[in-house]
C-alpha cells in the first residue's frame, strides 16, 4: 500500500483533511496535494505527518518482528520547508488564517442546509 493511500485512510478514519494536515505540518495545501498525487515523501515529512496524525513511523523486521520507530529531533520538526523571508511568512500566514476563515464558513453554510 502507497504512503498516500495510508495517509488518506487515516485521515478519514480520523475525521481530518488535507488542509488541516498540511497546516499541521507546516507547508501549503497545494505542496502537500502535490505530493500525495506524486507519493513523494521524504522521511522527514512521514514522520512530522505521523505525529500530526498521533502515530508513528516505524520499520518492522520481517523475519523477527522487531520495530524500531523512525523519529527526528523536535528541533528538525515543523520548519517551514521553504527559506521565505519574514514579509513572506506574515503573508503566508495571512492567506491561511483567510483559508481557514472560509472553510468554516462554508462548512457552516453545507451544516445549515
């Protein structure tokens, strides 16, 4: 099974989105879109998006049944992937609190009907 078909049956079976994981783990809807079309993660990413989901990555041994969890330092966590300059990340966070706004709104609106 692909990394992106798990991350999809987790977030349905979790109740969450695409949006909300993506703001979890620090990149745009449409960077992670892109890399759930390509199933293209590095390890790093596998590991913030298994926190974001409260799991973790883990390697299992065939032949024994051995587990070992597969983690980075909090600090290489949830940076921003891009090198983006304070004007850009102010921007950045203005355009996601609008998406946020309207989302609510709209699934508010989809409640009432």
């Amino acid at each position: 099974m692909s990394a992106t078909t798990v991350i999809k049956d987790i977030l349905e079976a979790k109740g969450k989105s695409q949006i909300e994981l993506a703001e979890e783990i620090n990149v745009t809807r449409q960077n992670l879109s892109n890399k759930m079309s390509r199933d293209k993660f590095s390890s790093l990413e596998l590991v913030e998006i298994a926190d974001a989901l409260e799991m973790n990555l883990i390697l299992k041994d065939k032949a024994d049944g051995t587990e070992y969890v597969i983690d980075y330092p909090e600090d290489e966590k949830g940076k921003s992937k891009r090198n983006m300059t304070e004007e850009e990340k102010k921007a950045a966070q203005k355009k996601s609190e609008a998406t946020k706004a309207r989302n609510a709104k709209k699934q508010a609106e989809s409640q009432d009907d």
